[in-house]
C-alpha cells in the first residue's frame, strides 16, 4: 500500500488542489481505473499493468 500511496501522491496528486472531497475522490476513482490498473507498469508483476496480468492468470485457469 505504501508503493501505490506514493505513486498516487507523486505521479497523480502533488500539484492538484480540490475544492471538495467529492472532487477529490473523483479524481483518485479516475487514477486507479484509467491509469494506475490500465497502463502503469509494476515490477512485481513482470512489468505488465494489473488488468492484463488477471486477464493472463483467468486465460492460464
């Protein structure tokens, strides 16, 4: 958690200022679902974004 936080925090939200919460949890619902499982890259899993390594470990079941 502490590696997703940080990614989160310097890739995402260091420069960004919101006017509500809402807005807030928004734009980190849009981080998580459009970037951080769609195309960011993790070392743990071979290098692959999350939502190919599962649709990988689903096509192998």
């Amino acid at each position: 958690m502490e590696s997703f936080f940080s990614s989160l925090k310097g890739e995402y939200l260091e420069h960004q200022h919101f006017a509500t919460h809402a807005a807030a949890r928004a734009a980190v619902f849009t981080y998580v679902e459009t970037f951080y499982n769609r195309v960011r890259l993790h070392s743990s899993i071979g290098y692959r974004p999350p939502n190919e390594f599962e649709a990988m470990l689903k096509r192998a079941a």
